[in-house]
C-alpha cells in the first residue's frame, strides 16, 4: 500500500501524518508524490505509524509476493 493510499484510507492529510511522524509536511509531501524516498531514519516512523501497513518495498513499487 502506497503512503498516499494509506492516508486517503485514513482520512488524513499529509501535515497531519507529518506531525505523527516528527517530519515537515513538505517531506511527506514529497513521499506521498514519489519525489522522494524516506531516509534510514524517517522509514521505520512511517512502518510504525501506518502499523506496518507502508512498508519500504512500497516506496520502491515492490510487491510482497515479489519480495518472498
């Protein structure tokens, strides 16, 4: 599931998330566009807010059957 999926499924918006996770709402801008991939620090934060539901093979376009 795609960050921008998860947040339209939660009826949130990306400055909220962003503050959830400690980031600027241009970062999650960014992520939820596909400019930009989060960094070491930042992905376990987006793993632990959306309870694993965005995983890092989702910014890559990796499915998880592809992964297995």
């Amino acid at each position: 599931m795609t960050l921008k999926e998860w947040l339209e499924d939660k009826g949130m918006t990306g400055p909220q998330f962003a503050t959830r996770i400690g980031r600027s709402s241009e970062a999650v801008r960014r992520y939820v566009a596909g400019e930009r991939i989060p960094d070491r620090d930042t992905m376990p934060l987006v793993v632990k807010e959306t309870s694993g539901a965005v995983t890092p093979n989702d910014f890559f376009g990796i499915l998880a059957e592809e992964a297995a």
